[in-house]
C-alpha cells in the first residue's frame, strides 16, 4: 500500500512539493513518537532541573538556567520550521499576558542557528525571550522531540513536562501556575 502511494506521488507530484511532503511527514511521525513516549509527566515522576543548560541571547549573551533560578520557569524547546512549535508560541504569550509576574520566567530554546532565529522573532514580532541553544538539554529533562515544554518550580523540581504542542493559556494551566507562584 505504501509503495502504491509512493508511486502515485511520484507521477503527480513535482520533486519540491513531494520534498515538502516528506519533511511535514517526517516531522509528523517525530513528534507523534514523541508523544507515544509519555507526553505529559507532573509531578514526582520527574527530577530536578539541571540548571547547566547553556544558551545564548539573540543579543549574544552567553547564559544558563542557573540565571532564573528561584523563579516559576516555563522552558520551550521549539524550531522556526517546526509548524505545531509555531502555533503554540500564540498561547505561551498568551499565558505570560495573563499572569504578568516578575517570578515566572519564559525561556524559548532554539536549536538552530542565530539568523534564522533572529529573523523569525522579527517577522513575527514575538516578544518571549529567546535563546539558543549553545549544549543539548541536560539529561534529567528526557528531551526527545520539539515541541517538548517543562515548568520548573521556585525549588528547581520539573513540575511538568509536556512533549508535543499543546495550549498553554487555558484557565488550568494558568491555575497550575499560579499555585506553583504561590509556593
């Protein structure tokens, strides 16, 4: 069945467009197996953060976790090319509208390069603070896929962590949050 799908898109299909479909396919079965692979952890199933997760500003500052320490951390791992990441990023600045509290802080994680980065936050004017990644997500984070998200707690436990893409400014999330400010 796959190889009589494969041929008629063979026949159909100019090589650009069958290349876009295979990417978007591709991308479709990562973060499908990602989500196999237990989407969403709370709770004590989960460690505490490794706060050594490097990373770069857009303005070329060199930092780490450890610089957000004692604050409600949402962490999204996330990819310009990556269409559910993109969609989800409305809702994470939607989340940090609603609770405008100088304890929780948004770090969005990029793997790719500055001028790509660099230029998508432009043209789509996002304003969450956005990094680069400068060494892969410590282990203790299970990174698997983008979209991935984890919320750290003030004491520095992983209180979530979601694998795919998913809406963040819904009232309990926003609850969650706001109980993990209070603590």
């Amino acid at each position: 069945m796959f190889r009589l799908a494969r041929q008629a898109l063979r026949a159909t299909l100019p090589a650009t467009l069958r290349a876009t479909l295979l990417a978007t396919l591709l991308t479709c079965v990562l973060v499908t197996r990602a989500r196999a692979q237990s989407a969403l952890a709370v709770g004590d199933t989960l460690n505490r953060a490794d706060f050594s997760w490097a990373m770069m500003a857009l303005t070329g500052e060199r930092v780490t976790l450890e610089a957000f320490r004692g604050r409600v951390i949402i962490v999204n791992s996330w990819a310009t090319w990556c269409e559910p990441c993109v969609a989800e990023l409305r809702t994470l600045a939607a989340l940090r509208a609603a609770i405008p509290d100088s304890a929780l802080a948004f770090v969005l994680v990029s793997p790719q390069q500055l001028p790509a980065v660099r230029s998508f936050v432009t043209r789509r004017a996002l304003r969450l603070p956005v990094y680069l990644e400068l060494s892969p997500a410590p282990a203790v984070f299970g990174f698997a896929a983008v979209p991935t998200t984890w919320i750290i707690d003030r004491t520095g436990r992983i209180a979530l962590r979601r694998r795919g893409a998913m809406r963040w400014d819904t009232p309990a999330m926003q609850q969650l949050v706001r109980r993990l400010l209070e603590r």
